[in-house]
C-alpha cells in the first residue's frame, strides 16, 4: 500500500535508530533515514514562536512531501525514529488496509485525537475511523492524491501562535478538505526518552485508542462523576490514585498536575482550574475512574471555593481506607439518568451550492447524542437531490424515520414539522432538538454560514447545558428576537434561525400540533405555546436580524466570552 517508507532521524542520535530498527516490522517497505533538519543548527525565521525544535520537525517533513510530490510517488509513510510497533502489528496492519477506503489521502498508524469530545472518530467499519483532528506526527502515510492539499496548507503561513505541524495539520483534517483516516486501534506509539521538540522526559505511550474514544467519550455528559479537593499527605494521593482517584495525565516529576501548576501560578487561575476540570472529567469518565481529584499542597479549602466550581466536596484524610469512605458517602446530585435526546430535522437537498451537504456534516459529526428517535423530513423539487442521495451522504447512519414531500416554497422547512412531530414520543420524558439545512436557497454558499455555525455549537456542542436549560424551561433556544411577528407567534417571540430544543411533554397540549401554514410556522411555533419568561435562552438576549453582517460580529464577540464561561447557568445574562 505504502510505495516509500522514511524515518526521520538526526545523525548523532544513534541509539533511537538501533532501537527503532530492531522493532522495525517486516510488512513495511524498507526503510530509508532521512537527516532530520537540526532546528538549533538551520534557525527559523521570526514569524515561528515554536521553538527550534518544532521548526526542524516541520521542515523535515516538509522536505519528504516535496520529495515525493515532486517525484510522483504513489504514497508513502513516515515515521520518526522515537515510534514504537503494536504487538501484533503486521496483522493489525494488513486488517487495516484491507479495508481503508480507496480514496485516502493520509491515514495515520499513530496519532492522539483532538476534540475528540465533542467530535468523537466516526466509524467506518471493524478496522478504519474517520477522525476530527489527529495530532502528532510520529506516523503517518499520504497518498499523492493528498500531496496538494497538504501541501498548499503547510505553506499557508504564518501558523496560528505557539502551534506545531501537528497542530496546523489538525485544521485541515477538520475542514474536511483531505480525507484522512485511522486505525481502530493505533499501530505505533512513541518511544520515552527527552523529546527533541518539548524537551521533556516522556513516558512510553500510546495515546487512547479510537475505536474506545468512538464508543465511550458521548457518555461522559450523561454520567455524574465527582470532583473531589484532597488534603492528604502525598502518600496517600499516589496511593488513591492508583484505585481510581484521576488527577490527569499531564504530571511533573513530583507527581503533581501540571495543568493545577500552571493554573495556580498563572494570572488566570480561576479560568484555568475550571478548564482543568472540564478536561479531566471525560478522561476519568472514559477510563472508569472513580472520581476527579483536584490536588495541591499550596491549594486551600477557601481558594478552591472562590473558584466557582458546579460541584466540588472536600475530603481530609490521613488514610485511604477513610478517603474511600468519605467519597462513598459523597451525594453527587448529578448522578441523575438524563432523558433521551430525540431528532427532528428538514432538509431542502437543493443542488448547487454544496450547503445541504455541508449542514448534514455538521449534523452527522453531533450525531451520537441523539439516543432517542431521529427523523428527518425532505422537501424535493427538480432543483434538488433525490431522497436515495440524501440518505446514502448520511452513510449509514441510523435514522428512523424518513418523510418526504414535494417541495413547497410557501411552507418551505414548515411542510414536514408536523409530520417529523408525530415521530416522537409523548410521555417517555425525552427532550427534542428540531433543526433544518440552514442557507440551501441562498446562491452564496457562504451567507449566513457563521450564524449557522453559531447554531450548531450552541445547540449540539453543550448537552449539559441544554438538560440543565430544559430542566427550568419547557423550550430552549439561541438568538430570542422580541417581535410581534405579523398573523401569528401569540406572544411575540421567536428564536431567529429556527433551532431550539423542547421537553416532549408538550406534545401533550391540545394544539402542539398546530402551526402556522407558512414558511414561518416551525420558526415561530415555540412562540405560539410559551410567554417568553417560560422560555430558556442558551445564548444570545435580545438578538437583532441575524442577516446583517453588524449583528453577526454583535454576537460573534459575545460568542468568545461565552465559550470560555462555565455554562451550566442561565446563559440569559449574556449580553443583556
């Protein structure tokens, strides 16, 4: 499958090429050493704020690229000389490649997934997943049809501050311009030792495999797990966390959490400890930890109570078996079953401008967390793709209910709402998002496109502060415009853009059925059954027309502050 095989190597780090060619496995073409560039010797240029070390690593595998596209090879792989092999790992190779899609363009044998939370790989059959972004570049192969893509994105420059090769290729796995794949499980690791880049002593690893982010990180949101703040002779911390007491992964040599050093010395510390704790808790989810334990010796019980954690305990303790007894004893109020997430979408497939396909990306990717019924509705016209075309761009995606009609331009998205409603379950407990393919009518493909963006984060990226909304509103959306919409909307209401979430138990009401016959109908419906002061707002107060570029930026400079905030709070206040 691979034409070349390189490592890359600096010339007097011999012992790193005696171990790697000892392990080096027979399925792989034979490989040739390629003389690392000495970021210390070859110096970068003043746009790179990376470091040397980080430049020799870009520009080594710059050079193989370029060899290689200039050269017209077929593809190859290339690894560097601190990777280590998977037992088993021709096998695992050979599984891998009989089954990964004829049109890669890279495929990564060893990597760490990024976002992987909220943009877990997708999976596309026993042995290959589809990532959202891959780091590291310790193993990798491109086809020539990626030679291009790749290319032209190395050289798109300056990076974005303080960001690797690594980095900078994980934008473009995310724009999905080059089709990357992985391994369900990865095939090579790296090695430990003092890193040429970070210079760091690192452990032997593997970072967590795809195939178990693919299967557990959507469960994180749905299961309590609680924070502790510890005050223990470090003895004792060492010790409970080998049971499961998860402080991160990311230690000095004196066993503390680099990201709590950081956070305590840094000027941010408040903002930097709670996003500590929203990246440990799926870690300690994901891998069965008991709790997440927040630990330092200069920490005290009131700074940790300044900070605003959601829910936090303290436990002091001499002992194990008396730390273990008071987190059995801990009520962790979250620990509640969350309701089903159910679907109700409408696209309008009109050909052209690629925008229905780009909506069903985003919907696909947010996909998992509707464990509920998903039911999507279609208008088709003569300007748009068939039903058959729409369900193969979902590739095999479970979805429930199809619901198709001729499209009509009065009722537009409204045609198929009350026929996705009937989809859904009445009395279950379940909580519904309603969404459509935002922007199909437009020409320009990208009008209105930051707004949809906004709308597909807001909605779909946050589950816990959706349940958290739902739990004191019976609707929820973004963007509440007050406007007494003409012929309609009882109180005068609405969410601009038409994607909100509902308890289900509306259906119950007599009318909940009922809309307005036009292209508003869906838009407006919430507005028809709930006063305002019913409703809950996930972002966005007293929104203007979404369609002026000024009231864009408006909500694009509220938008930064918000994804930084902790959001399990009425969110109204932003920007009020």
């Amino acid at each position: 499958m691979f034409t070349k095989s390189f490592v890359i190597n600096l010339p007097f780090k011999t012992d790193r090429m005696e171990v790697f060619n000892r392990s080096y496995p027979t399925s792989l073409p034979p490989v040739e050493v390629w003389r690392a560039v000495h970021g210390d010797t070859v110096r970068h240029p003043s746009w790179w704020t990376s470091g040397a070390g980080a430049w020799g690593c870009l520009r080594s595998h710059y050079q193989i690229l370029e060899k290689c596209y200039n050269e017209g090879i077929e593809s190859y792989v290339v690894f560097e000389d601190d990777g280590i092999f998977r037992e088993g790992f021709n096998d695992r190779l050979e599984a891998f490649l009989k089954e990964l899609p004829d049109d890669w363009e890279q495929a990564y044998l060893g990597g760490q997934l990024l976002h992987e939370i909220r943009n877990p790989p997708r999976k596309v059959s026993e042995n290959v997943y589809v990532p959202y972004n891959v780091n590291r570049t310790h193993c990798f192969a491109v086809h020539r049809r990626g030679y291009e893509k790749l290319y032209k994105h190395w050289n798109t420059v300056p990076f974005v501050s303080g960001e690797h090769i690594d980095h900078h290729t994980g934008r473009l796995h995310e724009s999905g311009q080059i089709k990357v794949y992985c391994p369900g499980q990865w095939l090579v690791g790296q090695d430990g030792g003092k890193s040429s880049i970070s210079g760091n002593n690192n452990s032997p690893t593997f970072w967590v495999d795809p195939e178990n982010l693919a299967q557990s990180n959507k469960t994180w949101e749905q299961r309590a797990i609680p924070t502790v703040f510890l005050e223990s002779p470090i003895s004792v911390v060492i010790e409970l966390e080998r049971i499961g007491w998860h402080r991160g992964h990311w230690q000095d040599d004196h066993r503390l959490d680099r990201g709590v050093c950081n956070a305590i010395s840094g000027p941010n510390m408040k903002t930097d400890l709670l996003n500590w704790q929203k990246t440990v808790i799926p870690e300690a989810v994901r891998e069965g930890h008991s709790c997440v334990c927040l630990y330092h010796p200069s920490l005290t019980w009131a700074c940790v109570q300044s900070v605003g954690f959601e829910s936090i305990t303290r436990i002091v303790t001499e002992s194990v078996a008396d730390a273990e007894q008071q987190l059995a004893a801990i009520n962790v109020s979250a620990a509640k079953i969350q309701p089903k997430r159910n679907l109700i979408y409408h696209i309008w497939p009109r050909t052209g401008n690629g925008v229905w396909q780009w909506n069903v990306k985003q919907l696909i990717r947010r996909i998992e967390q509707f464990d509920g019924v998903r039911s999507i509705g279609i208008s088709t016209s003569q300007d748009a793709a068939t039903m058959v075309e729409v369900q193969r761009a979902f590739d095999g995606v479970r979805i429930d209910n199809w619901i198709e009609f001729p499209n009509d331009p009065v009722m537009g998205e409204s045609q198929t709402f009350v026929a996705l409603l009937e989809t859904i379950p009445m009395g279950d407990g379940s909580i519904t998002f309603r969404g459509h393919a935002k922007g199909v009518k437009y020409d320009d493909p990208l009008h209105c496109r930051e707004w949809t963006d906004m709308l597909y984060e807001i909605c779909l990226d946050d589950p816990t502060h959706v349940s958290s909304m739902l739990e004191q509103f019976p609707v929820a959306g973004p963007f509440m415009v007050d406007n007494r919409w003409p012929g309609g909307n009882k109180f005068g209401w609405f969410y601009s853009g038409g994607f909100y979430w509902f308890r289900t138990d509306i259906l119950k009401l007599l009318d909940a059925k009922t809309i307005r016959k036009d292209y508003w109908g869906s838009e407006l419906w919430p507005g028809q059954h709930y006063d305002r002061q019913e409703s809950g707002i996930l972002f966005g107060q007293n929104s203007g027309h979404l369609y002026d570029e000024h009231e864009i930026d408006r909500m694009k400079s509220w938008i930064a502050e918000w994804r930084t905030r902790n959001r399990n709070h009425k969110v109204d206040e932003c920007g009020s």
